[in-house]
C-alpha cells in the first residue's frame, strides 16, 4: 500500500514529467496555460513544504527557464528568491536542483539574468568548495554546480571575470556523477583547450600533465560514453599531447595503473 505521502511523491512526479514534455514541445507558447496553474507550483517551493515539494516545485520552475528562455524573467518573483536560497539547503536534492536551474538560467536566460548568475556564482562557489563537497550524498549537488559555472563562463559571462574564475574551475575536475552534466563540462573544456586558453593551458602548457589526469579519470569513471562527441574530443586532445613523448611521458606517473591502462585502451581503439 502506498502512504498518501508517496501518493503525492508519485502525483507530483507525473505532473513534472507531463509539464517538462509539453514545455519541450511547445516552449513559451505554454505559458498561459500554464498560468492557470501558477498558485500551485508557488506553493510547492514555499517554505512550509517538505523538501521533496520544493525539490518538485524547483525541478516545473526549472522547466520553464530551460524551455522559454527570456521569457521566463517575468515569473522570477515567484521562484528566483527561492532558488538562490536553495543554493545553500541543507538538503541535497534541493541543492542538486537550485544549481542545475542556474545552469539553465545561464545558458537559456540570456542577458536578462546576467546580474541573477553573477550573484550565484559565489553560492555555487561555496557550495563546491565545502569540505563535504565531495561526499557520496553531496556528489550531484556539486557537480551541478561545477556544470553551471561552466555555463555562467560560457554563456552569460557579462558580469563576471572569466579569468578569475577559470584557474579555480580546472582545479574542480574531473566530474563523473552525472553524465547529462559531465557532456557540458567536458565540452566547454574542450573548447578552451581547443582556443589555447592560456589559463587552462597554463605557462609553457604546464597544465597538460593535470588536463591528461582529468581525461583519464573521466574514462575511468566512465563519465563520457565513447559514442559521444565529447568523448572523440577528449580522446584527440590526449593525442595531440602524444605527439610530444617528453609531455606525455611525464603525465604517465601521475596516472594509476587502471587509468593508465584505460587511457592505452582509448588511445587504441
């Protein structure tokens, strides 16, 4: 028998599930409707509901930055408030949720929520740099937050240094938990790489001992699959560090036996 409380788990999960199918398809266009419904998915992330509401709630406010973009920033007294606040929860899962609408808010939002991404930096910032960041509960809340601060640097970076930030982010790889969010990371990695970004690269390119470590734990761990582009991407950029043997050679060490060992499979294949 199931509790009514996950009854309304299971009601609340269908609801999002129904809401981010029909945003996907029909973007901004849904809004009214959706309107229709707005003192409910409110109430869902205020503060005298459980956690897994608000969790609900921020997942349908998620949606709707992700799938109308600008035209989200006239909601934003209904749940910006809330979601910033979330950045620092106790709960992971309301963390996990709050950075990953960030993510979307930096890359979907637009120049409307550059100001609203340059506040969150420092929340996502604290909330990777806790000393339990790294902890088993804590492992998806932070590399959200590691992926949206790639996304803030990538796509709404307006009000914010970049270059203040990049050192910093590097030293946060790999990331592995989440491969809808390793994709990104991994990607925007690239594409630094790929531009000869002199802060990821570092002076005289020392850095690529660290970036050939990254792309052999994220191997490792499987964070990428091999069918992907990101991956063909990651496994070139090894290649071309190859091409040097004193580099490369000087990586070897660093790496353990079964990455090393996941890396010659790689670079086999």
């Amino acid at each position: 028998m199931f509790s009514k409380d996950d009854a309304d788990t299971y009601i609340l999960s269908k609801v999002s599930d129904i809401l981010h199918s029909i945003f996907g398809t029909h973007h901004e266009e849904f809004l009214p409707l959706f309107e229709q419904l707005l003192p409910f998915f409110v109430k869902l992330i205020g503060p005298d509901q459980v956690w897994s509401d608000k969790q609900w709630g921020l997942c349908i406010w998620d949606d709707v930055i992700e799938h109308c973009g600008p035209h989200s920033v006239k909601y934003t007294q209904y749940f910006l408030a809330q979601m910033m606040s979330f950045l620092s929860d106790k709960q992971p899962e309301l963390r996990q949720a709050a950075a990953y609408g960030i993510g979307v808010m930096a890359k979907f939002g637009g120049e409307v929520y550059a100001a609203t991404c340059a506040e969150a930096l420092p929340l996502l910032v604290k909330m990777i740099q806790d000393p339990d960041s790294r902890s088993p509960e804590n492992a998806n809340p932070t590399e959200n937050a590691i992926s949206a601060i790639a996304k803030i640097c990538q796509h709404n970076n307006s009000q914010i240094n970049v270059n203040d930030v990049l050192p910093m982010w590097l030293s946060w790889l790999p990331v592995w938990e989440d491969e809808d969010e390793a994709e990104p990371v991994y990607n925007y990695l690239c594409d630094l790489i790929e531009m000869n970004h002199p802060l990821i690269l570092g002076e005289n390119h020392q850095n690529l001992p660290q970036i050939v470590c990254i792309v052999a734990e994220a191997f490792t761990k499987e964070a990428v699959s091999p069918e992907e582009n990101v991956y063909t991407r990651m496994l070139n950029i090894v290649r071309q560090v190859e091409q040097n043997p004193a580099v490369f050679q000087a990586c070897i060490p660093l790496l353990s036996a079964e990455q090393q060992q996941t890396l010659h499979q790689a670079l086999s294949s």
